[in-house]
C-alpha cells in the first residue's frame, strides 16, 4: 500500500497514482522522470494551500477540489513519450482517455482537467483557461539555477548524443535564454509567488555567459552504464566516480588509491594486490570483470547526475543533482536480494530513495521494491573503500564479508 501523503487528496486515488500512472515515467528521460513529477505533485499542493487560505493572488481565496490538483500534477508531463513539442496536447488526452478516474471525477471535471494539463506549458502564448491550469503551470516553473541548467543538459545529452560539448552548452543555455531571460516566454501565473524572486536571481546569472561556461563543466552525467551480469546477487552502490584523470580502468572504483579491488582481492583471494596489475599504479580490468561476473556482483553508482564542487574525489564536495532511480534498477536484477552502501553519502541517498533508516557500518535494514517479486531484500551499509575512512583493509574486508560471502 501506497503511503498517503496528501491527507486533503483521496487515498485511493493516491494509490491508483503510485500504481498506474508513476512507473510510466520510469521510461522517460532524465529530465521528466519520476523525480520531476513528484516535485510538481509536491509545489502544486503547497500552492493549493496556500491559495484556500487567501496567502496568494493578491488575497484572494479560492474553493478547490484537492484531488483535481493532484490529479493534474500527476499527469501533466505523462504524453512526453509522444515527443516534447506537442507533450503538452498529448498530455490532456491520455488523462481524458484514462476511464478509471471516472472512480474520483465526473466527465465535466475530467474535462477541465484535461484543459488544465494542455494549459500547463510555458511557451503558451494563451493564458490558462482555468485556476487548476494556472495552479500547475506555476508549479511545473522549476526556478532553481542547477535543477534548470542540469535540466537542460540532460535534455540535450539525451536528445542530440552526437553534438560535442560546445554543442550541448550552447544548446543549453540558449534553452535557458529564450525560457527564462530577459524577455523569455515563461510568464508567472501569480505576480506575489515566491518564484518571482528566485527569476529575478536566475535572469542575473543568465546574462553572465562567462559564468555559465565556468558552471557547465560542473555537471556530471554517470560516464558507466550499469554493470549486471545475468546472475547478479548483490548490487554494490557508491557515490559517483572520481573525475577522469583519477582513473586507472575504465570501470567502477577506478581510482588506485581507493581500496575497492584490495578489499575484495584480500577477501576472496587472501591477497589485497590480486586485482593490481604487477609493477603498475592501475588494476587489472579483465580480471576484476570476470571476477564480479563469476561472483554475482551488480555495480553502479547513488547518483546519475552530479554537480562537482571542487575538481577532486571526495564525496564532501559533490552534489547529487539527479539520484539514481534504484527501484527500476532492482527491477531488472531479478536474482538480487541485497542492496550495499560503498560509503557515507551513498548510504544517504540510498536510504533516502528506499525510504528506510539508514544503517549504521556494518548493519543492515529490511526493504521491498513493488516491481520484484522476490519478497524483502536487505540493504547493508558497508565501511568506505576510501582511504580516508579509518579502518584498516583487513576489517573493511571482514564487514564486507557478512554480505559476500
């Protein structure tokens, strides 16, 4: 059972949300996923309270209908499979076309719903026909500088893999300009919103090209797919990998100062130098490959995206601008039954994404995934391969044993 999170929205039609309409937005790009769709669900409602109480419009107050504010919000971006330029139109007509929210709404209702969504885009010359369309336009303006910039990154990642860098920044920011600068065609539908403040400090930094070239290079999409074999029986998660220049394989914990390798050369082998290649700072590629296939290992990473704040490895100065979706990623390691944290912030944002406690070292919680049937997995919280984490090899080894072997 879905968790209620709105007590104002019906719980049924929360769970028929959680149920049908979310995990098709597991299929989609970055930049309209699942996350995004629960932030605009999220700033939706918060508008919706803040309008019933006369907090917004110049005072005025308005009698909503809470589920139809849900409703829209769910929905808004769910025709996004059918291309970006007419998502919008595409958008009205699956949730009108969707007869089982006849359950909650009359077709009237459902009809204004629908006008709500097609309303929502901000390149509409067109004012939104209703409140409800203007409740989820102004939700769906996401003024933050990295989320809008990280946005359009992944966007054109996505959607033109063959342009160079250059291509992507310039593609990027002239996004930017014509929907947020000066003169752009992102209208606020309440002139006393909180994002009024927040455009006017995007506009400032918009009209710095030479600092959006500095900030570009600060985003980082995962350079690995992840690795899963077809007997995979533990997912190991870290943080994000080291920049490039730190790498001594193409694969993960690449570094040669991190004790990955060591730890399960010494666990598996009796010899911490078992992955390192004779006479060279770097490991041993094939063998640590053959190895995690042979074991049953799945490796990725807690965060897809990352903005990194310093050009250095530490988690300290990352931050996860787009998290690793790990429900869907459990859903295509069926052997799977644990998931294991590699360090601190990886724990975090696990935890976080599970919606569980976050384990102290060594120890591990319960969790399900509604897409597995294989019933409750476990996630364990493991010592960092860091060297900075102080520990010595043999012990780290020992935890990870209770996991691994």
């Amino acid at each position: 059972m879905a968790r209620c999170v709105f007590p104002e929205v019906s719980a049924s039609l929360q769970q028929y949300v959680a149920d049908s309409v979310m995990p098709r937005y597991d299929t989609y790009d970055k930049a309209h996923s699942r996350r995004h769709i629960q932030s605009i669900i999220d700033q939706s409602m918060e508008i919706f309270r803040k309008l019933s109480a006369g907090q917004m419009d110049g005072g005025r107050r308005y009698e909503l209908n809470p589920d139809m504010v849900y409703a829209i919000a769910a929905y808004h971006d769910i025709g996004i499979c059918e291309g970006r330029e007419s998502h919008h139109l595409a958008s009205g007509r699956m949730l009108e076309a969707d007869t089982a929210l006849l359950r909650w709404f009359s077709p009237e209702q459902i009809h204004m719903m629908r006008e709500a969504v097609e309303d929502h885009r901000s390149s509409n010359k067109s004012w939104p026909r209703s409140i409800y369309g203007r409740i989820v336009s102004e939700a769906d303006k996401v003024i933050d500088f990295d989320t809008v910039f990280s946005r359009a990154i992944l966007y054109a990642r996505a959607n033109y893999p063959e342009m160079t860098d250059e291509e992507i920044f310039r593609k990027s920011y002239g996004h930017l300009l014509d929907k947020y600068g000066d003169g752009g065609y992102m209208r606020l539908q309440f002139p006393d919103s909180p994002n009024a403040v927040r455009l006017a400090d995007l506009r400032e930094k918009l009209r710095d090209e030479e600092l959006m070239r500095r900030e570009f290079p600060l985003f980082e999409v995962h350079p690995l797919r992840p690795f899963v074999p077809d007997n995979a029986r533990v997912l190991l998660l870290g943080s994000f990998p080291p920049p490039h220049a730190r790498w001594s394989m193409e694969f993960f914990y690449p570094n040669f100062q991190n004790d990955m390798w060591r730890i399960m050369g010494q666990l598996f082998y009796g010899d911490k130098e078992h992955f390192v290649v004779q006479g060279q700072k770097r490991f041993d590629y094939e063998k640590v490959v053959d190895f995690c296939r042979r074991v049953g290992i799945a490796l990725y990473d807690a965060a897809y995206m990352v903005k990194r704040l310093r050009g250095n490895a530490s988690d300290n100065f990352l931050k996860i601008i787009e998290p690793t979706d790990i429900q869907s990623l459990l859903s295509s390691i069926p052997s799977c039954g644990a998931v294991v944290s590699t360090g601190g912030k990886s724990a975090e944002q696990i935890a976080g994404i599970l919606g569980v406690p976050v384990p102290a070292v060594g120890g591990s919680v319960p969790f399900t995934v509604p897409a597995k049937t294989a019933g409750v997995l476990r996630f364990y919280r493991m010592p960092s391969s860091s060297r900075a984490y102080p520990m010595p090899l043999d012990r780290k080894a020992a935890a990870y044993a209770s996991v691994l072997l």
